[in-house]
C-alpha cells in the first residue's frame, strides 16, 4: 500500500484497476477544487453518507472507484488517498483493487511556521498547506509575532507594521554565535492578504490558527510604541534571539521583551489587537504564546505591583496568571478558547479551560496534572516535535516513534490531548530550501501519528511507504532530507552537528544533504 498516512482499515484484493490519464469525477459534493462530470459514466463516483466530518470509505473494484464522505472534506482526502495508491503524478495507473475505510485519531493534527524571526511570504504559505492538506493535516497555527518582528497589519496601531516589521540586522551562526547580518529583513501580510490564507487553507479544509505573543516576546511592539513597556524607553527590533544577549553590543542594551500589566492603555491595546485579528481569523482558538516571560520588569514597576496588590495576587506569576483569565473571558465571548504555550501554567490562578501546547523539553508536572485531570493539551514536546532542530539532535524517528505515555500523559487520559502539532520556528531557518529539509519527512511522519491509529505506526512499513513517497517530493520541487541526514547512523557526525548548530554552521544539515544527493546522482 502506498499511502501515507495509513488509513484506519485497508482490505487489500486481488489485481489492479487501471486508472485513465483523466479520470472522470462524479460527486454529489460540490468539490471545488477537481473537475466534476456530469455524465453517468464517471470513473470516480462519490456519494454522500452518513460518516463523521473527515472520514470516508473508498472502494476500488474492477468495475471502478466508488467514495463515500459525510462531508467535502471527507471526499476530498478519499482523492487524496486515491492520488497516493494510484501514483498518477509519478507516471503510474493501477490502484489495487482494495476496499478503505478511514477516519483520523486525533483533530488537531497541526503544524506550526514563525514567521517572525524570518517572513517567508503567501507562495511558501500556500505550498506548505498544499502538502498539508495532502498528508491530510488540517491545523495551521500561524506564529505572526515575536521580538525580532510584527507581521500582520493592525489598523488601529499602524506602527506595529510601519515600526514593528523591520529589523536592520540578523545573529547568524546559532544560539551561542555572536555574528551579525548586518541587512535589513522586513515584512508582513494586510489584512487581505491573511483573509486570502484562511480561505486557500479553508478550501482545504485546514483551520488556520494564529498566535499573538503576549506578555513576552513582544519586543516589535515595544519598538513601536514605548509606553507597552513598563520602562517607557525607545528601543528597536531587536535582531537577535533567544533571551541570552551577547554582552558588549550596542544594538541590544535596551533589550526589552514583556509588555507592562499594570497600565489600562495597555490592556486595551491588546484587546483591541486581539479584537482585529480575530475578525480575520474564523478559527475558534486564539494563540497568546505566554512562555519564557521574564518578571524582572514587572517587580521593578509600580504599576505592575499595583495590579498585584489590588487583585490580591501571590506574585507576577499570578500577574501573568490573572491577564490571561482577561484574555480568556474576552475571547469566551466571541466563542473562542486560549492557547498557551505549557509554562503559562505555572500561575496557579489561571482558568482550567486554557489550553495548553507542550513544549518544554524537560518535565513539566504543571502540563502533565493539567492533563490528567482533564485539562486539554497539544502534543508538541521538543524531542519529538522541534522540526527546527538538526536531524542529528531529533531523528525522524523521535517524531514517528514518541509515546504520549513517556512524555506523561496517563493512557486514561489521551482524550484529553486535542492532538500533535509539528513546530517550526525560523531563528536558523532564513529560506524554503532549510525549510523544507527540516520540515520533510518530518511531515510525513507527524501526519502518520496525527491521522493513524496507534495498531498501524510501525517504524519499518512506514520507511517502505516513505521509500515510495520521495519522488513527490522531486515533482513538487520540494527539498527535504535524505534518510542518511534524516537518520544519521555516526554518532560522530551527529555530535559534530549539533555543535556546529548551536555555533559555527545551523544550515550544515542542508549542505551535507545536498552533497550526498549530489553523490547519489552520480
Ligand atoms: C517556545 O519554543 N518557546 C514555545
Ligand atoms: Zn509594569
């Protein structure tokens, strides 16, 4: 069978069905994204049924190909499957005559693109959803702000853009380097152009979620307006990352990255920028980001200790804590729940119905009771899910053969996990040619753990079936890593990685990839 991810059931018969070069496609669905007949004699028929929203049922006999789907979305990923098993882009034409029934294990089956620390722009966007919508993904949470850059129009704070969108300079050569790019990068998406996203990705049946960083990671709109901050003190974009600034530089003195707690101003200026992007964004979920807050600002500033005191709070965690409750109850009025990254927790007052993402790759007991007491989590633990990472930190198969259970979630309790989601920040990652490498066969992997049942990941049959899968890849132009990079076998070399990742060369992993394929073409 070559389909991945593998489907709920598949029954395999005897023989092929030969595929024309155009099949004719009969649908009761109004599908708008294939070419329908009208004529009886189609080659696909697809038909309604009573199926839950993404499942369907897909029979190839002899005599032709029949889907059924409770929804377009459903037909389409049949197609989707069908494209898959027949290989027609790869110049085949015989699907096995099999019978399929499939339906996913989970409903968040996401990924994650930071376009902040670098803006890719609305092509890459729409060729990252192609492929998701292909594995049959259907969540894309869309990190539009950090530090290093604001990337999406807000009309009552025009600065956030005009200010917030531009750095003159990037840290290159990882976390530990102090090298500078001294260039300008900039960019951001109008508000016509993310309402073009949401409805491409829609079409697809992909939810696109967006993630707003407060109070952390906010240091572009702090560079455009001052008085977010607690200190009101002129900064700029900052063009490094992470929170350990190199020393001696004068770029980063003023290094500024949590807004202030305590100022009315400020509270309205992040719901009405909440306000505006949930306009744009009909998904019933809104990112706020929430980890790595510093509160050093805060228990210097007489207005963040204020807001302690009046509301009767233990300490700035419960500051954090108690704005994310606001959050919250704001966007439970427009029928939307919170996502937090998992540290938000670690304020005991905040609201049971938040949802946390797991990140951290250390222990979190906070995310782990949250879970097991009916908290809802995403799965998106570093070693498993950090596709920004090398290869020869995270293999392949740390995303295809992580357990729930190891990273803490009680079997009992993986109801309340809404599902895995793949990340992909960009500090290292500054084109499509890393991220793709980074990002494929990661997907393919994360969509097989996303989609299929846990009796049908088997690490084997999955590399057989991925095998098979590559040459989309080379038809789509699509880079991605080699099994050799994907799964380095010298423990030499991966250690050699990693350090030149954190300092020397992040983007070894591309060049040593290129090299072997080279090789391997001659
Ligand atoms: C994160 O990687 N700080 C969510
Ligand atoms: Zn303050």
């Amino acid at each position: 069978m070559n389909l991945i991810p593998a489907p709920y059931e598949f029954k395999q018969g005897v023989g092929y069905y030969k595929l024309s070069d155009n099949p004719k496609i009969k649908s009761e669905f109004d599908l708008l994204l294939v070419k329908l007949t009208k004529s009886d004699k189609a080659d696909i028929l697809i038909k309604k049924a009573d199926l839950p929203d993404e499942a369907y049922t897909l029979d190839v006999s002899k005599g032709g190909i029949e889907i059924t789907a409770g929804s377009e979305i459903g037909a389409y990923y049949a197609l989707q499957s069908l494209r898959q098993l027949s290989g027609a882009e790869l110049g085949e034409s015989s699907v096995p005559i099999c019978s399929i029934y499939d339906k996913p294990r989970f409903s968040w089956r996401g990924l994650q693109l930071d376009e902040s620390r670098h803006f890719f722009g609305k092509d890459v966007v729409k060729k990252l959803l192609d492929m998701m919508f292909m594995m049959k993904l259907n969540v894309f949470h869309w990190h539009l702000s950090d530090d290093q850059g604001w990337r999406i129009q807000i009309d009552k704070y025009p600065k956030l853009t005009e200010i917030g969108s531009k750095r003159k300079y990037t840290q290159i050569g990882g976390w530990q380097s102090k090298e500078i790019l001294f260039e300008k990068h900039e960019g951001f998406y109008t508000k016509a152009e993310i309402a073009e996203i949401v409805s491409y990705a829609k079409e697809r049946g992909i939810m696109v979620v967006p993630e707003i960083d407060f109070p952390a990671h906010s240091a572009s709109a702090i560079a455009a307006y001052p008085w977010l901050a607690c200190r009101e003190i002129e900064t700029e974009v900052p063009g490094y990352f992470g929170s350990i600034i190199p020393e001696r530089v004068e770029h980063n003195r003023k290094w500024n990255r949590t807004i202030c707690l305590g100022k009315e101003k400020v509270l309205q200026f992040v719901f009405d920028v909440i306000d505006e992007v949930c306009e744009l964004f009909p998904a019933p979920y809104f990112h706020i980001g929430g980890d790595e807050a510093p509160t050093n600002e805060w228990k210097k500033c007489p207005c963040c200790q204020k807001t302690i005191k009046d509301n009767v709070l233990k300490n700035e965690k419960e500051l954090q804590g108690w704005f994310n409750n606001l959050v919250l109850e704001h966007l439970r009025g427009k029928g939307k729940r919170l996502i937090g990254w998992n540290e938000i927790l670690e304020a005991g007052n905040l609201d049971k119905s938040v949802i946390a993402q797991y990140w951290t790759p250390q222990r979190d007991r906070n995310a782990e009771r949250h879970v097991n007491s009916g908290g809802n989590i995403i799965m998106s633990k570093h070693q498993s899910f950090y596709f920004d990472m090398p290869y020869a930190q995270y293999p392949l198969k740390n995303t295809y053969c992580h357990s729930l259970q190891s990273y803490g979630v009680m079997p009992e309790n993986i109801k309340n996990v809404l599902g895995v989601e793949g990340e992909n920040w960009t500090e290292w990652t500054a084109d499509s040619e890393k991220l793709e490498l980074n990002l494929y066969p990661r997907v393919q992997a994360l969509s097989e753990v996303a989609w299929s049942r846990p009796e049908s990941i088997n690490w084997q049959d999955f590399l057989s079936r991925l095998d098979k899968f590559t040459p989309y890849f080379e038809l789509f132009n699509t880079n991605y890593a080699s099994l050799d990079v994907a799964m380095q076998k010298s423990k030499i070399k991966r250690a050699k990685i990693q350090k030149l990742f954190y300092k020397g060369d992040p983007n070894y992993e591309v060049k040593l990839n290129n090299m072997l394929k080279q090789k391997g073409e001659k």
